[in-house]
C-alpha cells in the first residue's frame, strides 16, 4: 500500500469535483476547492475521521468494499477506480522487475508484417524490440545503448539528454501525459524495480514538465490513435497507431500502418526501401 501516493490521488480528485457533480448545493461559503472530505465519507459509508487519515497517509489498508465506496463517491471511472486498488494494495502487485524478454512469437510477427512499423515497448516504455520499418520512421534502435531506447525519456528530455525531437509527432503533449500516467502505474505494479523507480526519480528530477503533469493525477484509459510523423524525408506520415497488451509480460505491441493507397502507405513503401539510411538525416 503506497499511502502517500493514494492519498494525494483521492485529494486530486475530491478537489476536481463540484457539489453540483454530485447533487449537492453550491453553498456561498466553500473555502475548500471541490468538495469537503464529510461529502465523499457520508456517501461512502466511512467515518469523516477515517477518510481525512486515508488522505493524509496515515490510514490502515482499506478493505475491497471500503475502496468500491470512495470510487463511487468520487466518481470515478474504471482505470481510475483500478488505480485506486493498485495504490491501495488491493490489486497484483509485480514484486519482480519487470520484464523484458520479448515472445519469440511475437518477434516473428514483427518481421512478418506487412508495410506496418512495429515495435514493443515494456512496463518502462523500453522499446525492446522492433522492425526496420518502424526504425526507418522513426530512428535506428540498434546502435543505441539500452538507457537510450526509451521513449519517456525521449519525451521528457533532461538538460544533459541531446538527441532528436519525439520524432515530429502531432500528439507530443497526449503522449507525455501517457508516459506520466503509466509510469506511475508501472510504479505501483514494480515499486521494487530498480529501473522503474530509477526512471520515475530521473524524470522528476530533471523534466519540470514530468514533476508538473504527476502532480495532477490523471488516471485515464489510452484510445486508439492516429499519429503524424514529421519525417525529414517523407515529410508528413499520419498512421493509425493501434496499442495492443501483451499482458502475460506486462508489454504492449504497437503498431504504425496506413490505408491501401493512401498517401502514407506510398511514404510507408518508400521507407521500406529506403531503410535506415533516412537516419542520417537530423530530425
């Protein structure tokens, strides 16, 4: 149970809601921002007492039907209410690093798709595995050292962290809120993960934005996307961008294609055969 962390995010989102949300009266005096700590405790069937201990860590763990009160008093969604279980301990937690070691399957797969750029990315968004299709759209992976195929810290680049921009991407600022949430997900699952909590403390240590965006404590699902790439060869390649789990190993596969015929899927084929050769070129 990590109480710091659950009770910063059950005070995000008491002060997110108004009365008004949740059917009560808009009172001319309300000094606190969102709602009073009694207005989610009532609701949830738990003492005032106990709520204000629960956020300010000092709370024992709190039962399944306790936390399924809180979550409808807050009302909060499924991946907010799922996070809500993991900060409480409720939920699996991973006490192993998390892994790293791609399917052989799914490396086969990777090799066999057809005009679709494709990579794996870990619980760290470590990408650990990829084509050449998906190296020539965005940069050659292979040369790289291990600490450097990491698209958070592709993201949230520190002072002393030169390299190209998040590869001209039109949903830079979405995808950044993405690794933020995440990562503190992976936090949860992995809290003894050297290369998880090593990463969580590097970000906020050196990105302000990455200290900025974790303190608001947004727990959202990801939707499927569409992304551009500003590729200094091709130009502009918008792809869809599907993110399928592979959840025996806590990874996802993710996936750039095109339509047939569609102008993407012409510069996907020129960069088919042009290779890795585009990374020359400064992004």
């Amino acid at each position: 149970m990590d109480k710091q962390e659950l009770g910063a995010f059950l005070r995000s989102r008491r002060e997110r809601l108004r009365p008004q949300d949740v059917g009560l009266p808009t009172g001319p005096r309300r000094r606190t921002p969102g709602l009073r700590r009694e207005e989610v405790a009532v609701p949830a069937h738990i003492s005032t007492e106990y709520y204000v201990r629960l956020e300010q860590g000092r709370a024992p763990r709190p039962s399944g039907e306790v936390l399924a009160g809180i979550a409808g008093a807050l009302r909060l969604t499924d991946a907010e209410s799922d996070h809500l279980h993991v900060l409480a301990g409720t939920a699996p937690t991973r006490t192993r690093a998390h892994r790293r070691d791609v399917r052989p399957s799914i490396l086969a797969l990777l090799e066999r798709l057809p005009q679709t750029g494709g990579l794996v990315l870990s619980a760290a968004f470590e990408v650990l595995a990829w084509n050449d299709l998906a190296a020539a759209l965005m940069e050659d992976f292979g040369p790289l050292a291990p600490e450097q195929r990491n698209l958070a810290r592709r993201a949230f680049p520190g002072p002393d962290r030169a390299g190209p921009p998040l590869y001209g991407v039109s949903d830079a600022a979405e995808f950044r809120l993405h690794v933020v949430m995440q990562l503190r997900t992976a936090l949860a699952r992995y809290p003894a993960d050297p290369v998880v909590t090593g990463l969580v403390a590097e970000l906020r240590a050196t990105s302000p934005d990455f200290a900025r965006l974790g303190e608001r404590h947004d727990v959202r699902a990801a939707p499927t996307l569409t992304k551009t790439f500003r590729h200094p060869v091709v130009g502009e390649v918008t792809v869809d961008c599907d993110s399928l789990a592979l959840t025996d190993r806590d990874q996802h596969l993710v996936l750039y294609s095109a339509p047939p015929g569609s102008p993407a899927a012409q510069a996907l084929a020129l960069l088919g055969v042009l290779g890795t050769e585009t990374d020359a070129y400064l992004r």
